[in-house]
C-alpha cells in the first residue's frame, strides 16, 4: 500500500485559501489542481479565468490573513485541517467525486482509518427507532465498525451513544465548533473526547438549510453503507440514501408500518431495492466482501501528474457563446453538453470553470451544472 | 370458453364416497378417476389395490349409507356439494396439484367466480395491524376482488370485516357448519349469509391441528395471492405463504418494526423476495396482468380422457420390493423416486397409489411421499 502524503505546511495553507475562494467548491478544486499543478499556481490564475468567464467585478480571493486567522481558529478549536488523500482523511470519503479538498476533524482521529458504517433518521423517531438505532450502532461498534451521523435529534443521536464507547464519527453542517442542535451540546462534548467530529465548512460557520445536503453527502461518502432508520417521505434522511447509491455505496433500510408516516420513506427505500434490515448481522452480510478487504489504497488524482494542456482562447470564443445557449437553469449532466455542442471535452471543461468562477453557472450532483 | 360440466347426481355421490373412503386424499382421488375413468370403478378396485400394496385387514371404504348421510347434513347446514372443474369450483383452486375433489360451500356462491386475494395473518395482531387488514381488505374488495381468509382472531376476522360489504371468502379447517373459534360465530354468520364460506371436510368434523395445513392451501390456491399483515417466526401464515409459492401464487408482505415480535415473519417474507405491502395499490400494480384476464377457463385433467394402461402383475413384483427400500420416513420427490430406482413413472405411481391406499405410505405437498 502507498503510503499517504502529507501536504507542507505552505502547501496545505494554499489549499486552504483556494477552496475557501468564492466560487470555488470541491470540484473545481480538484480541476483547478489539475490544471495549475499546485493550489499556488491555481490562486494566481484564478482572477483572470473569472475574467474570461465574463466575471465584471474582482473575484473574491481569500487573503492570506484570513488563511491565517481560520489556521488560528482551527487550532483554538482543538481541532486539525486534514488534506484529501492525507492518512487521516478518511479512505472512502477520498474516493467521491466530489470529495471535499480539506476537511476539520477533532477527537480520536486513528477512528478515522477504520471502516465505517453511517446510521442516519428521523428527527422526530420513534422511541421504538431509537432504541432499534442504539442497538444496531452498538453491535456494529462491536465488530470494529465506526458509526457515522449527524449529531442530529432522534435516530443520529441515538446511533451516535451506541457507538461512543466504539467509535463513533459526527459529521456537522457548519464549523467544528458550532454545537447544531443546542440541545446535543453533551453529546457533542462526548464525541470530540471519545469519537470523532468533522466539518467541512470554516471553523465558526452557523449551519444553514443549503448546508445539510452537502453534510448528508459526507456521511454517505464516508461510509461503506448507509441504514436508514426511520424516515418520511421528503426527509433528509433520503437525501442521504440517494448519494449513498450516487457514490456505490449499500442502502440499508428498517422497515417498519405503513401506518407510521416515519415509516414511509424507509419503505420506500426498501422498495427501490435497499436491503431490509432487522439487525447488525443483515448489514456485516452485505458488506462482508468490502469488511474483509483493507482500507482502500490512498487515490490518486491528476493533480499529481502533468497538469493537461489547457485550449487556445481561439478555441474558446465561439464555444463559450455555444455553451451559454445549451445551459439552462435547470440541471445538465457536463458530458451531455460534450455531446450536445460537439466540442471536445478539455474546451468544456475550461468554459464551465470560467462560468463557475464567473459565478454564472452552479455544480450539481453527478456531474451536472446549471445556470444560475 | 368451455362450459365447465355439471357431475350427474350419481357420479357426484360416487366421488363423495371415494374422497371420504379410508387412505383416499386428493392427489390418489385423481390418479384413481385417471386410472378408472370413474369414481364408481375405483371404489370397486379399491380393495384389491390396497392388498397388492401390502393391506392385511380390509380397507374402509363409505357406504352408501354413510355417503348419504353427509348429502342430508349438507343440504341441513344449508350448504352445497361443489366437485372440482364444475362452474362455482373456485378457478385458481381448481389448477392447484392436490385440489380437493369436492368442497362444499354456503352463502353467495357467484363469488366463488370472481378473482380472489388471501389476506391472513397473526391472530395476536396488534391494533395498528388489525386496522390495515381492514382497510387493505375494503380497498381490494372497492376493486372487485374478493378477499380470502380463515375466520381465525386477529388479521383474519378484520380482513372479513373489511370485506363483508363487497364479497369475501372463509375457508374453514373444519366442516361447514362448525365455527371454530367460537367468538367468531356472529362473522360466521354474517359471512355465511353476505359472503361464502367453504370446506373441504365432511360437515360436523371439529377442527384439528393437522387441519389447519390443509386448509391453508386452500386459502392460497383460491387465491392470485397472498398478503401476510402481521406473521411470527413459523406461524401459519407463512405456511400459506409457502403453499403460495408452490403453487405459483404472488406473496404480499406488510414491513413491520423488527422489534416486534409479529413482523418478524412477514419482515422475513420481504427478505425472501415477497413484494412489499403498503397499500392495495401494491396489491393491484402486482396483479395487473392476471386481474385484466378473465378467470381461466375450467382445467382438465386426464381423468376426462381414457384412462391409461395399468402395468402388469409381472412388472411390479420386483418394482414393489425397489420402492420399498427407497422409501423413508422423510419425505422424498416422486420424480426422484423414479429416477433413482430406474423404473418407469407408471410403475412407479401405481405402486405408491397401493402403498398409500394400504397406509403405508403418506403424500406431501410437492409430490413428494414418506413411509408411515
């Protein structure tokens, strides 16, 4: 197995101002990294790129004082900044598309190399739910097993005090440090001493709505499978499970009656195919083949290698004003814009940075964009 | 479609008394009509088979005292005599392996013409799994489906309450005119009078354990399908539910919380593959295709056409003393019988019918036979 880099210090402080620069999230990072070889070379060409991308006002860039200042805070926090591909960045999370670069954990971060399993459900569970959830985090605790959740109210808190004593990973929605609900200021407390808490946003960030899709992707991304517990139609819950198939990864569902509206998405679940689950053992079955092996290989992405040539703006004129026309404020996958537009994927992929830099289109999950 | 033939009232008392003589079950009742082109004929070979397969003392076959008594209880317990191809013998029941011979029946017998769902299920059910018995019944029963179930506690008597208003079936372990369990004999009633209650047991027999196997088959070879509300580990739903299977049935199961004990068994169908039961909609999207055809028309079996040769005398000595030493008190397939002993399946099949007939031998479900 190779062994993980570590990031130097200068680099990681550039990595940390790239993908705190505004309007650019895990995806143009990692193609940014591509180009530019180095987050450094990245920052510098940012501006004009925004430019090209029919940027009028300057972009956003985030200084090195307040790179330092969040270091400082990540600090005071007790916690660490991981890197992507790091030993402590978790193996499955790296192998998502749309992997955060940098990652804030804090508490027993050796949890973080050991194979996981997310429980996640409803706020408003049932006590039947949450002792099922407590249960289930705490006989998979006994095979070694991390549990991830979202430091929620119902069935996460429940699956988070099975696993304490085991190993158990929070994921938050907004800083590290900010304790969502109040009312699992306890718990929370607990985690960061016996388990594992991890953010992807600044230090300090107040979670909002827009941030828990992108949390519930982390949860799913760092597991080898997703139980869902109880949940309604419509629920987070299911958000969860959606990116859990997006990223290959197993659905696990309990069942429960179709009476109990907490129930019906977790049926719901189990009709689309997730596996019913009624204790630990259906879930190591399923996952038996992935348990056995080791930890995935760190990956590797191009940013490693040669970064790929990058068009002649002559190339670009007429293509730019082609793919303007193509998008629309509805989502897109980007190789169907490739085949649409009859342009070669390395012009697309230049043109979508320049908007998305621009601010004028957004990333979706699978692959897709929109205008905004 | 063929108009499926009314018995002459004398073949009718002819197949009572075969079905009600001693050591005759379905699966023998057919093999001797096939074999003898009538029930008279069988009853006339009856004694001499039954030597040749080893009997010492005579067989009990019905007389016609005996057979006519039970003709006068039927028509007493204001029922009637149905045998198997005529036109109010249930369709689906008629294309089951070991379709009772003759059944008898009471209440609203243009019923019996219609397509049919079982819903069964625990009879320590709990509120919620009453109520959805009920409601999934009178659902099925508002699309023109009648619904099948066994008058028992519980999920049955709501699956009856539901669909007393729009038609619904009991099939009773016992004979006709006795209710079992007692508490129920105000549904009896109702159903008796609204619905249709059937049975294959003479009239006044008192239900026994080893009855109520036999029933369920019934139940599910009446039916498209079978739904299983609420069901423990190695209840007798999932007997139905397993009859169902063999007989080529659909199984419906309702999810339930696996920390109930009363789900365990239906949560156990859904992991074996039966489709997962929310709504009727679930029911009726399952079976489109056999609810937009009309019934099937009356099956036939090859006691309407010449009966075959019998092997001779010659043949079997040999053959008997093979069959013997194959056989075992656990059950083993027909066909793998005649395959291990090289012999040839009309062998074969006449000699089980002696053995069976001198109560040396006892048939299961899937054509398999052991020695008593």
């Amino acid at each position: 197995m190779t062994e993980a880099r570590l990031l130097t210090p200068s680099e990681r402080f550039d990595w940390l101002r790239l993908i705190r620069s505004e309007n650019v999230g895990p995806v143009t990072f990692f193609q940014l990294l591509a180009r530019y070889g180095s987050a450094g070379a990245a920052l510098e060409a940012l501006p004009e790129i925004a430019r090209r991308g029919g940027r009028q006002r300057a972009l956003n860039l985030t200084t090195k004082a307040a790179a330092e200042r969040e270091m400082k805070a990540i600090e005071g926090a007790g916690a660490r900044l991981v890197a992507w591909g790091e030993p402590d960045y978790p193996r499955a999370l790296a192998a998502i598309d749309d992997a955060p670069p940098l990652i804030t954990v804090r508490g027993q971060l050796q949890l973080l190399r050991r194979h996981a399993v997310a429980v996640v459900g409803a706020r408003n569970a049932s006590a039947n739910g949450k002792r099922f959830a407590h249960d289930i985090a705490l006989q998979l605790g006994a095979r070694d097993i991390v549990v991830v959740s979202g430091l929620a109210r119902g069935i996460d808190t429940a699956a988070h005090q099975g696993s304490l004593p085991t190993g158990t990973l929070a994921v938050v929605a907004g800083g590290i440090d900010v304790v969502y609900p109040e009312e699992n200021r306890g718990l929370y407390d607990e985690i960061a001493e016996r388990g594992v808490v991890l953010a992807e946003m600044p230090v300090g960030t107040v979670p909002q709505a827009r941030h828990f899709p992108r949390r519930n992707r982390i949860i799913s991304g760092a597991a080898l499978g997703v139980l869902v517990v109880e949940a309604a139609l419509r629920s987070g819950s299911l958000i969860t499970a959606r990116f859990a198939l997006e990223q290959g990864r197993e659905v696990f569902a309990v069942p429960g009656s179709p009476l109990d509206p907490r129930c019906r998405g977790t049926n719901d679940l189990l009709k689309s195919g997730a596996t019913l689950t009624e204790s630990a053992s259906d879930i190591l079955e399923a996952l038996a083949p992935q348990l056995a092996s080791p930890l995935s290989e760190p990956p590797r992405r191009a940013f490693i290698d040669a970064p790929p040539a990058i068009p002649e703006e002559s190339e670009l004129v007429e293509a730019r004003r082609q793919l303007l026309e193509a998008l629309s404020p509805s989502p897109v996958p980007v190789d169907e814009l490739v085949r649409q537009c009859q342009l070669s994927p390395a012009v697309v992929l230049t043109i979508l940075l320049e908007f998305e830099l621009a601010g004028r289109i957004e990333r979706s999950p699978g692959n897709q964009v929109s205008l905004l």
